[in-house]
C-alpha cells in the first residue's frame, strides 16, 4: 500500500518569510495529491491540490509542485501570516480497482511568529 | 449546503465500556470514511464505504470495532469495549465517487473520545 512520509513535523517561521513542507510517496499510482489545513479543534480543510499531470500549482500565496519521478510533492506558503499557524497534511490519492484511497501524512505544525 | 455532521462532539467513557459514532455525510456523497487521528498525527483510515459496502476495512480492529452503513447513508462506528489506547478523534469524511476532477474529502468536525 501507498507511504506517504512528512518533513518536517514542525516549522516555525517569522511573519513575512516563506514555509516549505515536503512530502514523498511510494506507490507511482497515485495520481492525486491534495493538502489539508487543521487549525486547533477543528475539522482538516482542502486548502491546495495537484493532479499527477500537472508540475505546479499556485493559488495567491499558496503553491505547490510535483515531481513524479521522485514521488515527491511540497508545499510552498509565501509572506506567512500568522493566520496560516495551523498543523497541515499532504495526502496522497490512488483508485485501485477504481475505488479511492487516500493516505495522509504525519503533518507539520507550522508556527507563524508574528 | 450541509457538510459532514457528525455526533457526539465529545464523549468520555470509562475503559471496558461501548461508545458509537454517527456520521451523516454530504448528499449525494457516495464513498463515506472513517478515520482515527491521535494527538499529533494524521488521520489514519479505520474503514471506507462505497454506498453501502465496506470496500477497505483492512485496518478496523475487528475484535473491538465495528462499523455500518444501511441504506449507503448514514454510518456508525462503534466500538466495543472501548480501551485506553482508543482515544482519539474520529473523523469521518465523504466524497464523491470517482469524481477525477475533484477528489476532495469533505469533514466533519470529529468526535473526540477519552477513555478513562
């Protein structure tokens, strides 16, 4: 089965810098590769997402990149917030036999420091 | 539009005791999971749901836990006597199956179990 591994479990930053998170998977399946936002007692929210077809993905100060041959995919937050202080996941998504799978990651708390 | 409800938010149980969770998914949101996320951790997949069958259920405890969805609806999860090392949050997420051009998991807020 599908092993997505998460660096690094926790990244603190100043406000205004950039944070990066990676992610690498095991199983060239999967073809879909989404990131979740988790604040503090709250549910995991779809925040980003790549298709295996697809290298890069931007959304305002949110990004992320894909590199299939070495089954690894990051996230890339800009000119942080401290809003964005949250844990996140990457996930990686396969259909085998055409049902759907997700395997998420460990997470990485981010602390933005205002 | 509604999102995942689930119920209880919160429950605190005594160990050797049941506890059941309920889930009611996005509608029209065919492919129901249940996931168990323990402090620190992401979630990790108890049992998934395609209408009403249970399609991967490889890493549901099976000696303590069980889970149902009459109609392809509603779920329950339950388990059965609960331990200390069970608590946790369990989230439960719906989407659309085989949806190529979404693939998004819609949660619920999560019921958070403690086991004493």
């Amino acid at each position: 089965g599908e092993n997505v591994e998460q660096h690094p479990s926790t990244l603190s930053v100043q406000e205004g810098d950039s944070a990066v998170i990676k992610c690498t998977y095991s199983d060239s399946a999967s073809n879909y590769f989404p990131w979740y936002k988790q604040e503090l007692g709250k549910r995991p929210q779809l925040i980003i997402d790549i298709r295996s077809n697809v290298g890069e993905k931007k959304d305002q100060r949110i990004a992320v990149t894909l590199n299939k041959t070495a089954k690894h995919f990051s996230l890339h937050i800009t000119e942080t917030q401290p809003e964005d202080s949250a844990v996140y996941f990457c996930a990686a998504w396969e259909e085998p036999g055409g049902y759907q799978k997700v395997t998420f990651g460990t997470g990485t708390k981010l602390q933005v420091i205002p | 539009e509604a999102g995942v409800v689930q119920s209880p938010r919160y429950k605190i149980i005594e160990k050797k005791q049941p506890v059941a969770f309920w889930c009611n998914p996005i509608s029209g949101h065919n492919t129901l999971y249940w996931y168990r996320q323990n402090l620190g951790q992401g979630p990790e997949l108890l049992i998934r749901y395609e209408n009403e069958e249970a399609v991967d259920d490889s890493q549901l405890p099976k000696d303590r836990f069980s889970a149902e969805r009459l109609k392809g609806v509603d779920s329950t999860l339950k388990i059965q006597p609960a331990e200390l090392g069970d608590s946790a949050v369990y989230l439960c997420a719906s989407s659309l199956v085989r949806t190529v051009n979404t693939g998004e998991l819609f949660f619920g807020e999560g019921s958070r179990l403690t086991v004493l």
